[in-house]
C-alpha cells in the first residue's frame, strides 16, 4: 500500500541490494563546474534525535492488524563525508492476521543533517506473495538518482517513503493557515511523484498515551490499487516541537485503515501537547 505516509510495513532488505550500492554511480559521474558549486540548504533539526523510536498499532476495520515502529538509528553516520541520520520504517502483520495478508516491509534512508535531504535509501517488501527490494543513491547537485533499474531525473532534495516524514516534522506548522498547503518530491517504485499535504487544522484526540493536542494534514495520495481517491488519508501530528505522528487514517479500495501511537522514547524536546492526566 503505497502513498505519501503509507500503511506499506517495511522489513528486511536482502544483503545484495545493499552489496550493489556502493558500486551505483551516475552515467556521468565526473563533477562539473556547477556541480562543485552546489551548495546543500541549510534546513535545523529541531523535532527528533537519534535514538528516538516511536511504535504504532495499525487496525484494518475493527481487527488489530499490524505493529509499526518508527526509529532514528543511536550511531551517527557518514555518507559522502556527509554527517547523517539513519531513520527506519519498520513494522510487520501480527500472526493472527497473517493468514488474511502478511506483510513484512521495511523502509531505510539516510538523512543529511544540513539540509534534511536523502542521500542513501533502500527498501524490502514482502507481502502475501508479492516481494520486492530496491536500493538508491541520491545525486541532488545533478538532480538524479540511481537504482536498481537505473538513472532517474528528479527535483534536487526529493524524499522518500522513509525520509519524508522526518523532512516533515521540521516544517513551519504552527504558523499554518488552513488551507496552507506544502509542497514534496517524492521517489517511489521507481517514479518520483510531486505531491503536497494541506494544514487542515487542530485537534485534541485521545489515545493509548493520553490525550493529545494535534495538527491536522491531509496528504495527495498516488491512486493505485490500494487507494481510491488522492485525499483520502488524514494524518494527525503533535502540535508541538516534536510534531510526532499520532494518528493516520485512510479509506481504501477496500475498508479502511488506522494507525494510533502507542509507545514513544527519546524525543527531542519536551512532549508539550500530551496532556497531563
């Protein structure tokens, strides 16, 4: 299930996706002058650190379908003598749903501390039958990226699955009118789609944790097989530093599907919008 925060529940990338990597290259590899002039924003951090983790449960109708987890890998990683974050997407059907559809998926990006952008990506499907990998590096002064299948053109600091919503987190929400709306690039299954969200408001929810103060954005979907229409998700996220996703839900092709938080550790900042009980 594919869109721009997506029900799809990563797993364990084969070792030989990742054995190709450092021998993907761009066709034409050699630096030019405007290359070496390129210069990566400047884009601060401030909604999450390493070692933060945060753990969902997703629901199909009323059955308990799913764990998903959230993390910022503890160690710190160097791409290209680029300093970056390694943040994770990870989750799995639980047993008793696996005879409906199992799924065991798994989403990786490497993350530039400067100026939020990927630079190393990869991605393991395992669904029912269907499997799938796929290994990327990233080339934003060309405005390229490379995987398995190839060369792709792509918008300079274009997301993916895993990274976009950290990308996310460190937008200017609080000042958002409704309406608002904030433009992403965003490479999946080989394309890299122009998509948006739009601030549609604020809410206070309640929740496993407690209830809590809530933005609320509702993301372009990609209309596929699994999703009707392109806004029909709607994503709530902490009203605070952090801007944690809580809550996600979604009419599909068929029934629906939400995902609440419950668990979180090492946050950044102050969870400001949890509400004291």
């Amino acid at each position: 299930m594919k869109a721009l925060f997506t029900f799809r529940l990563p797993w364990l990338l084969p070792v030989a996706a990742i054995a190709v990597l450092p021998a993907m290259r761009p066709a034409s590899d050699a630096r030019s002058p405007q290359d070496s002039q390129f210069a990566y924003r400047k884009m601060a951090n401030t909604a999450f650190k390493v070692g933060e983790k945060l753990t969902y449960r997703a629901h199909y109708g009323f059955i308990n379908a799913a764990h998903i987890t959230m993390s910022v890998d503890p160690a710190m990683h160097t791409i290209n003598n680029r300093k970056t974050f390694l943040v994770k997407t990870e989750g799995e059907t639980l047993k008793s749903f696996d005879w409906m559809y199992k799924v065991r998926d798994k989403f990786e990006s490497y993350l530039d501390q400067e100026s939020m952008a990927p630079l190393r990506y990869s991605m393991s499907k395992r669904e029912n039958k269907y499997s799938a990998v796929d290994a990327v590096l990233y080339f934003h002064e060309q405005k390229k990226l490379r995987n398995l299948q190839g060369e792709l053109v792509m918008p300079s600091y274009t997301q993916d699955i895993a990274s976009a919503l950290y990308y996310a987190r460190n937008l200017n929400l609080g000042t958002a009118a409704v309406g608002q709306v904030f433009p992403i690039d965003v490479y999946m299954d080989n394309k890299v789609y122009n998509l948006q969200f739009k601030f549609i408001g604020r809410e206070t929810i309640s929740t496993d944790i407690g209830k809590v103060r809530c933005i609320k954005l509702r993301p372009k979907l990609v209309v596929d097989r699994v999703f009707k229409d392109d806004d029909d998700m709607t994503i709530w996220v902490s009203d605070d530093k952090n801007k944690i996703p809580i809550r996600v839900e979604s009419a599909i092709q068929v029934g629906s599907v939400k995902v609440d938080i419950t668990a979180y550790e090492n946050l950044l900042n102050t969870f400001d919008a949890l509400q004291k009980k």
